[in-house]
C-alpha cells in the first residue's frame, strides 16, 4: 500500500513539475484565461455543468483562432456552488489573475449581482448566458452584459399565454426565496393582474422537501394555475407533491426547470407542465442542430438547457479577444460593440449590455418527456433603461 | 506536554529566518501562494513566541506595514484576502470571549454578524428609504459613525437574544443559540414583506464606502501615486489592522479585569460562581454583548467592503467557522484566536481553492499516470474531487480532531491546557 | 377569509401533521435515549438520519424490479442497518475517546458533536458526488405506493403514508417493548440513571452505550427512509431541520421519556403543517408558509423556559 501511495505521488509531482516547466518552453506564445463561473456542485449542478460545457466546446473549437495573436487560450472553470459569498471570492480571485480575460457566468443571478460589482472595478468583461434578472444589466456597467432575455419580459411573456392561450383566471404563485426566483415570480404575478388575473397567493419557501403547506393552501383556494418561480430541483418535488394529492391546476415555471433533471425527479407529474424559458432547444436553431452532434461527440451526452448560450457567450468574448488583444477594457469595449451571426441567432448588445433581440420560448412537455414541444416563440427587443 | 521552557533565541531564528524568506519571496512573487504561505507562518510566528518583545514588535510591524501592503500593490488580491483574514480574526476575538472566556457555546454568532452588516447596508444604501421615506443613502462619511452604532445595535440585540437563552444550562443555550441563528436568517430573508426592510433575498447593492479622497491624498504626498482599484483595498487593510489592534485590547484589558474573571469562574463552575455572589445573568449577558459588539463592527466593515449583502451570508456554516477558529487557536487564548482565524480562513480562501485549480490543471493537461499496472487518464478526473466544495467536511474533522487530541488548541491559555488534562 | 374553506381543509392538515410528526417522533427518540444515557446532544444524529434515507434510496433503486413489497423491506432494513452502525462508530470515534479522558468540560463532547455532524453532511455528498455525479437521490415510484386513496371528510392518503403510519407505530412499539421489558432494557435505564452505580451493579456501561447508540441509529434510518419515500428527494443537508425539530420534540415531551418523545413528535409535525398551511391563508400572505421552520423553534425556547422538563419528564435536579 505505502508502495503504491508513494509512486502515485511521484507520478502526480513529475505530472506538475512537468507542468510548471511548460510555458518556460514556449515562450512566445502567451496563455490568457477565459473563465467560466457557475455551480458545478450542488442542487442544480446539472445546470451549471452544462454552461461549463458549452464553453468548454467554445475555447477547444475558437480558441486556436487566437493563435495568430500569438495567445493560446485556456479554460478556467470555476464552481460558484450558487452561492454569493463563494461567487464573490472567485470573482476577487479572477479580477487578480492578470491572464484572465473574461468571465463567462453565472448561472443565478443572485451570485451575479455581487459578482460584477467586482469585475466592473477591474473591466473584467462578464457575458451572461443566463441571468435574466432585471438588475443584471440595469446598473448600466461597461462590464456586464448577457446574451438572453430578461424576467421582465419572461414572466409577462408567461402572463400573456396563462391568460390569453390557457385562459387561467385564478393563480398561485410560489418562489424559492432567492434573488433569481422571486425576481421572476414577481414579475409573472405583476404582469397577470394586469390581465386581469386573479393571484391568490404569492408565498416563498426554502423547503427541499415537504411542500404539504403549499399543497393545501392550493386545494383551500382551488387555482387554475400553479406557476413556481425557482430551479429544477424543488419544481420538480413539487409538482409530484401537488399531483399526489390530486390538485389538478395547471403547472408552469421558468427558464431555470429547463432541464432533463426536472423530468427525472417529478417522473409522471411532469406531464402536461409549461414553462417559459430564454434558452430555446437546440432543434429552434438551424445552426444548433451541427452544434448538438459536435457536442455530443466530444461529451457524450446531448446539450441541455443553457449549452448553447454559454457557447454563443464564450464565442462573444473569443471574437473581443481577438480584435482587442489581451486587453481586459478593449476587450469590454470590443463585446459590447461585437455583432457577430452564434448559434442562437444575430447577437448584439445595447447601450446597458442586454442582447437588443433576445428571444422567448413557451415549452409545453405533453409527455412528462425532456426536451419539451416548443409552443411559443417570441422575439422581443430588451425594453430601454429606465423603463 | 506543553513545555514552557522554550529558549528565547531558540524560538528567533526560525522565526527571522521565515520572516526574511517570506518578505524576499513575496515582494519578488507576489502571486505565488507559497510566498504568501511563508510570510503569514513568519507572522504568527511573531505572534506566537514569547520574549524579545522589541524585536518582535518591530518585525511584526515591518511584515504587516511594509512588506505586505508593497506586495499588494502588485496583487490586490493579497490585500483582498488579509481583510478577510482579519475580519475572521476579529470576529474570532468576540466568539472567544463568549465560548473561551464565559464557557457560553454560542452557535448562532454569524447573527451579530448580520445584525452588523445590514445595520450600515440598510442605511448607507437606498434601502431605508423603502420603509423610512427620506433621502438615502446616507453619505459615506457616516460609516465612521456607523461603526460605533451598530456596537449599539448588536450588543442590544445579543442582550435580546441572550435574555432567554442564557437562563438555560450548556448544551440547551448551544442548541437555542443555533436556532436563535436561524431565526435571525429568516427574518433577513423575509422581512421584505409586508414592510421592505431588508429587501429579502434580492440582498442589499450597492453600499456606500466611505470617502477616501483624504486616504489618497495622504499617500500621495508621501509620493505614492498608486491606481485607483487599490485604494480601498488598502484602506480596508489598514482599517481592520486598526480595529483589530483595538479590539485585541479591549480583549487583554477584559480578561484581566474583574468581569473577566467573573466569566473565567462562570466557566469552571457556575454554582461555585453563584455561591461567590457573581450575578450569573447579568455576567453571562456582557459576555453575550460585548462578544456581539465585535462581531456587529466586522459586519459594517464588511457591508462596505462586499458592497453587497445578503442573507446566505450569514448561515449556520458561518458561525461554525468562527467556531472552528477559536477551537483551533485554542479556547480563552486571544493570540489563538487570531492564529486559528488567519489558519482556518488561508485553508478555507487560499488552500483548498488552489487544490482545486491544480485538479484542473491536471485535468486540462491530458496528462496520462502510468503506474505500471494501472493508467490513470488526468482528464477523467471528477470534478466533485475538488477539495474547496468541501468546506464542512473540512471544519467537521478540525474540530474533531482538537477536541480528540488537543483540546486547549494550538496556542492554549494557561489555564486551559491545566484544566483540560487534568483527568490524565 | 372564509372560515368554511379552513375547516375543510382541516382533515387533511391533522393527517400530513400526523405522518411528518411520526417522522419526528422516530427521530427525537435517538436523541433521547442518547442524552439519557450520556447526557449528550447527539448533534450527528440529524446525518444518521439522512445517511439512512440515502442508504433506503440506493437499496431501493437497485431493488426496483423486485416489486414495492421487497423493495421496501429491504430499503428498511438497508436503512436501519447503516444508520445503526454507523451510529455505533461515531460513538467508538468520536465520544468514546473523549469519555476516557474524563474530561470536565461540558463544551468538550458537544463540540465534537458538532464536528462530527458537519463531516457527515460533506462526506455524504462527496458519496454522491463520486459514484453518482449528483447531489440527492430520488425515490422511485411504485405504483403500489403512490396510489391515492380517499378518506372521509375530503382527506386522501397515499400507499407510501400507510406504510408509514404502519412501519412507526410497529417500530415504537418494538423500542417500548425493548426498553421496558427487557434485560437490555432494564441496563439502558439503569446507566441512564446513573452510570458509576450500575457499572458497580455488574453492567457495562460502554456495551450498554453502544447498544443505545445502535438502536437511536436504525430508528432514525427507518425514519429516514420513510421520510424520503413520502417527500421524494434526499441530498446531504436534508438531515439538519428534521433533526433540530427532532430535538425540539424530544425536549418537548420530556427528554428521557418514550411517550413524551412521540407525543412531542406528533405535536411538532402538526404544527408545522398548521401553521405552515393557515398562517399565510389568515394573514392574507402577509405572515408566509417560510416561519414554518420557526415555529418549532418559539416552541423549544417556550418548553426550555417554562417547563425545561418538559411535558411527561422528571424533574431534574442540578448535580453540583
């Protein structure tokens, strides 16, 4: 045993002096970072890997066309485990690492929030694809800009097809008590009184588990529509929960249940739910469709949820690096006047950082089965600042 | 076990010879983690020996003063992480004076914290103005202000939380405590309705610093023109220096005072005490206070610096940190407790994140371990090894193995180590 | 608010209460005989229970083909064995050493304690991390068991909440039975008790301690077990708020005592759905279902101060 352990580590140490002596080697060619931050532990890991992912595709398939720059990129993944106090540590480790040039990230906008106050004093670019909280972009930094909608049209969009398409009347509205799900709830809700909906209750909770209080606040007030504001994990429980106990409301969420984790775990009650979501599937995309075989064939497994947009994403800031060189404020210059043809349509940014097209899906599962039936697709330009 | 009878020029030469080494090689590297290593082992050795009080007051200030303020410069990331570590480490001061001083297991202390924090966060961001109306922020300035205030508003609050739980005998206050946590958690994260106070979970951003136009200046005319992302770091540097050197004193002049022996006789046995004549309620809650105090500073300093707060940043994880800190630094010890903090925060902030990077280098390097009988692919190396998710694991074994193996910590009182292995 | 809608509804708010509550009760019951017996808040007991859940899980997801009968015997079993040994080894790691020593300082064994339950958490995960690449696992749905009956007045009930009711009340019976009845009974009292006199009677108090250990241990996996199976999902720190409510309970019915334990178990679970449910009907959103977890706090720092025996405890005596 001693034997083994004490040849693993020698085999580890050659490894890494083996690594330490590399760049010395070739020394004309510099090594720039392009980080990617998102939970790669955790509830909805299975989210985060997926951002890490896309980007990964993104620095093997992009990355040599720096080469000519004489820059070698490297990816830095990095696990904010959704949490602002470890999203804002990596964020003051990033700003600090000279070879960093631009983060990709995060996943919730409640890590993404703080997170950018820090790369803004360091113009550390920072190209989201997936917080679609409002703030996100509206303080207005050079830094900070996202390459998908915003809740403030997704919970509407929502709104608009729970009134108008599945004609609801009386609604109950549940968040997860963080910064992204209350964000987005609030605006589903805002928005369906507006169309004259009736919401009869708009509760938060940090439950993982047992969601009976919820349950039977739903069969006391009888909705029409339950809609839930959070992530993967908890909808899914939740919805099993309602269907066992024979509440029959229609179920919808949000972007951050576009995963084959929901399916998992709800099983049956997966059925017949909706949900709006920023990232369309792959097969909304003519150019998605080689992107999914490339992905596949590299990972083994197909591109879920937010794959795509964490690729168009680190593409965005590839193509900054590459006009701008290793500069951290020509390359947020560079992003924020890029227009360049992704995967997921013509991207662009307007003056705050928003995608100026971004658009809106309306997933139905008929079968409890992921991916989903696209049902609605809305392009909608990111409203002005101020409005 | 603990020999007392070190030589004094025993303990200085490794001692200067870690200082020197540490300095050189961080000023030549300011971004290698190993100098860093180096120069904070040089300075807790400072602390940590005894005799030649000159010598080492000089070496201390030259490590703290000169060396690393000339490294950050060059990575602000250095003075990023000493804040951090001298946060810990004053917040470790105030938990020690509750569990090291009074015997108190206090399980919620990451509360005061919050109460802190969101005292200047509420006022010196447009939040008050959610629920109070009027014109905020509050200008920078009144920061300084704020940090005496929110003295006053934890030590109000510890006193609310300690009234009923600390008529309870030990294990039940830790129990209440852990819950009374919890409960402070809860409120910041719901009271954004029916009244927006705290603004839930969407936290608090952005929180104004105070204004350090005076700071520049100041170094300025001492010809340091330094760029402008470095002037807080460095400002909220010398700040926690500062308080942390007040708050030290504060914590030498109460354990020698008699309300510190109070505490100390409250600790050994509580009926003795009470047979003494010590009020044991009224001991017990300047404890409470005075340890809440120094964490509720710390959390204005820290409002300011994150320029964010939030209710995840005050979870039960937090207090058990703290815990840890004291724990290992060695319980009543104020030197351990600044050892433990700056320990526990490096392993936390610096160690395990670094291990996980070199996880990642190994995995991008497509590098294959050949072993003979069994090849290992590097780049199949699972992401869920990486150490820095596994902060509790990490807290779980330190206390563990302290309370296994060296319970009065690693730089003990002298009181403790004496009545810890009395048994034996 | 209309009142008709809160009676309606009540049927089933006493019936969740009743299957969480008896959840509780299994779980308070490892942490009373085990501060009977060392005087010792078994913080660590929270992860027994959710290592328990995770190891019902895994038998039960391998089992799935065995049908619902088998599946769940042997996740029961599965989950009363782990949690019960790996009960019996925290006790031989951690607390036994420190019992040696003798220490007199109370802070001591809770620290460890402590220690011990934030080891656990990561350690599970770090499992799941590992083998599955995920962060809980899922119970599988038997047809058997997720079938919903009805009930009078409205209520309906699952195949897996039957089981549940089942499994506890058998399980309750059998630890009463043990504990009062029996030899092995009678030594667990008696330590309790006080432990110098019954090692002079002859007892060991170290066999006695690990056998008290071991069944707090496979209750608490039972109750893991069935806690996953009626709420679905188990993850790493799915053991710290059942255990503090736990804790609560025992406090509550008295620690020490069997019946108290379940009563205080019963009493907690139906509170929590109460208050959960009607506070945010009544207050019309403005006091939400997220105090829930506070409520069984008020109730624990209410107990300790106006009654710290609790309801069916002996009055205790400070030993100077």
């Amino acid at each position: 045993m001693a034997i083994i352990v004490r040849r693993l580590a020698i085999g580890l140490l050659v490894s890494g002096m083996a690594l330490l002596a590399m760049p010395l080697g070739a020394e004309e060619t510099r090594t720039i970072k392009l980080a990617v931050v998102s939970p790669l532990s955790g509830e909805i890991a299975q989210m985060g890997e997926m951002i890490k992912l896309g980007v990964q595709l993104a620095v093997e398939e992009l990355g040599p066309e720096l080469a000519a720059r004489g820059l070698r990129l490297e990816l830095a993944p990095q696990d904010d485990q959704a949490n602002p106090d470890v999203g804002t540590g990596i964020a003051r480790r990033l700003v600090n690492d000279a070879d960093v040039m631009g983060v990709v990230g995060h996943l919730n906008s409640g890590v993404a929030i703080p997170a950018s106050e820090i790369y803004k004093d360091y113009s550390l670019v920072m190209v989201s694809p997936a917080n679609t909280a409002t703030i996100v972009t509206d303080r207005g930094y050079a830094t900070v800009n996202r390459v998908c909608g915003r809740d403030d049209v997704q919970g509407p969009a929502g709104a608009e097809f729970a009134a108008n398409t599945l004609h609801v009347k009386k609604i109950f509205v549940v968040h997860d008590k963080t910064a992204y799900g209350q964000g987005v709830a609030q605006a589903f809700a805002e928005a369906s009184r507006k169309k004259g909906l009736r919401v009869l209750g708009f509760v938060g909770t940090e439950e993982r588990a047992n969601f009976q209080p919820l349950v039977l606040q739903m069969r006391a007030l009888n909705p029409d529509l339950v809609y839930f504001g959070g992530t993967y994990a908890q909808a899914a429980v939740l919805v099993k929960q309602m269907r066992d106990r024979r509440i029959k409301a229609l179920y919808m969420s949000d972007d951050a249940i576009d995963s084959e984790g929901f399916v998992r775990i709800a099983g049956p009650a997966a059925r017949d739910v909706y949900y709006t979501t920023v990232a369309g599937p792959s097969s909304e995309f003519p150019a998605a469709k080689a992107f999914g075989e490339r992905f596949t064939k590299r990972f083994h497994r197909r591109p879920e949820g937010y794959a795509i947009y964490a690729y168009d994403a680190a593409h965005v800031i590839i193509a900054a690096i590459r006009q701008a060189g290793p500069d951290r404020a020509a390359i947020a210059q560079a992003v924020r006047h890029m227009e360049l043809e992704g995967i997921t349509g013509k991207i662009a940014f307007d003056d705050k950082g928003d995608r100026r097209l971004a658009d809106y899906f309306i997933i139905h599962l008929p079968e409890g089965t992921y991916p989903g039936k696209v049902v609605r697709k809305i392009a909608m330009p990111a409203p002005p600042r101020g409005h | 076990m603990w020999k007392k009878s070190r030589t004094l020029g025993g303990g200085m030469i490794p001692l200067l010879a870690a200082a020197i080494a540490g300095s050189f090689w961080l000023l030549l590297d300011p971004g290698s983690t190993l100098a860093f290593l180096v120069w904070l082992a040089a300075v807790l050795l400072t602390l940590a020996w005894e005799g030649r009080p000159r010598l080492r007051w000089a070496l201390g200030a030259v490590l703290l003063l000169v060396v690393l303020p000339m490294a950050g410069m060059a990575n602000s990331f250095l003075l990023e992480l000493t804040v951090q570590i001298g946060i810990y480490a004053a917040m470790a001061l105030g938990l020690n004076v509750v569990v090291g001083l009074a015997g108190l297991l206090d399980l919620g202390y990451a509360a005061f914290f919050a109460v802190g924090a969101y005292t200047w966060a509420i006022f010196g961001s447009a939040q008050a103005a959610a629920f109070l109306g009027g014109t905020f922020p509050l200008p920078g300035g009144y920061f300084y202000l704020f940090l005496f205030i929110a003295v006053i508003t934890t030590a109000l609050v510890g006193v609310l939380i300690g009234l009923p739980a600390l008529r309870l005998r030990g294990d039940y206050l830790a129990i209440v405590t852990l819950a009374m946590g919890e409960v402070v958690r809860v409120l910041a994260n719901n009271l954004d309705h029916p009244i927006n106070i705290t603004n839930g979970p969407q936290g608090i951003t952005p929180i104004a610093r105070p204004p350090i136009g005076w700071f520049s200046d100041l170094l300025g005319s001492v010809g340091l023109v330094l760029p402008a992302y470095i002037w807080y770091p460095l400002f909220f540097y010398l700040l926690v220096l500062l308080l942390i050197g007040l708050i030290t004193l504060v914590n030498v002049r109460l354990s020698d005072s008699p309300l510190g022996r109070a505490w100390v006789a409250i600790r050994e046995d509580e009926v003795a005490a009470r047979a003494m004549g010590i009020p044991l309620l009224r001991t017990k809650l300047m404890a409470f206070a005075t340890g809440a105090a120094f964490s509720g500073t710390m959390g204005v300093v820290f409002a300011a610096k994150q320029l964010f707060v939030s209710p995840e940043s005050f979870t039960l994880v937090q207090s058990i940190l703290i815990l840890t800190m004291v724990i290992l630094g060695g319980m009543g010890s104020i030197r351990g407790a600044i050892v433990g903090a700056a320990l526990v925060t490096v392993l936390n902030l610096q160690v395990l994140k670094s291990l996980s990077e070199y996880l990642n280098v190994l995995r991008q390097s497509g590098a294959v371990l050949d072993l003979g009988f069994w090849r290992y692919d590097l780049s199949a190396l699972p992401t869920q090894l990486e150490p820095a998710k596994y902060e509790r694991l990490v807290f779980g074994v330190i206390l563990v193995a302290m309370m296994i193996w060296r319970p009065e910590g690693l730089l003990p009182s002298r009181r403790a180590s004496l009545e810890l292995h009395q048994g034996e | 608010m209309d009142w008709q809608i809160i009676l309606d509804i009540l049927p089933s708010v006493l019936l969740e209460g009743l299957l969480l509550g008896l959840v509780y009760a299994m779980i308070a019951l490892g942490y009373s005989m085990v501060y009977g017996v060392l005087g010792l808040i078994n913080f660590a007991h929270s992860e027994v229970f959710m290592i328990g859940a995770v190891a019902g899980a895994e038998v039960m997801i391998g089992c799935v083909h065995a049908g619902p009968a088998a599946a769940l015997v042997l996740a029961l079993l599965a989950g009363a064995l782990v949690s019960g040994m790996l009960a019996v080894l925290i006790e031989r790691v951690a607390y036994r050493p420190l019992r040696r020593r003798a220490s007199k300082v109370r802070l001591v064994p809770l620290i460890t304690a402590i220690g011990v339950s934030f080891f656990l958490q990561d350690a599970a995960r770090l499992y799941l991390g590992l083998v599955h690449d995920d962060f809980y696992r899922v119970y599988p749905n038997f047809e058997l068991l997720e079938r919903t009956m009805d009930l009078p007045l409205q209520a309906t009930i699952q195949g897996k909440g039957i089981v549940l009711m089942g499994v506890a009340a058998l399980m309750l019976g059998v630890l009463w039975f043990l504990v009062v009845r029996t030899p092995m009974g009678r030594a667990i009292r008696a330590v309790a008790q006080d432990r110098e006199a019954a090692s002079l009677m002859g007892i060991d108090p170290d066999r006695v301690i690990t056998r008290t250990f071991f069944l707090g241990g496979c209750l608490g996996g039972v109750a893991g077990v069935l806690f996953g199976l009626l709420y679905t999902q188990i993850n790493p720190y799915s053991g710290f708020f059942p255990g503090i409510k736990a804790f609560t309970a025992a406090v509550l019915g008295g620690i020490g005592s069997i019946p108290g334990a379940a009563l205080g178990g019963l009493f907690l679970g139906v509170l929590e759905i109460m208050g959960g449910t009607y506070l945010p009907l009544v207050s019309d959103g403005n006091i939400g279902t997220e105090y829930k977890d506070i409520f069984a706090f008020a109730v624990l720092i209410a107990i300790l101060l106006f009654k710290p025996s609790g309801l069916l405890g002996r009055g205790h005596v400070e030993k100077v």
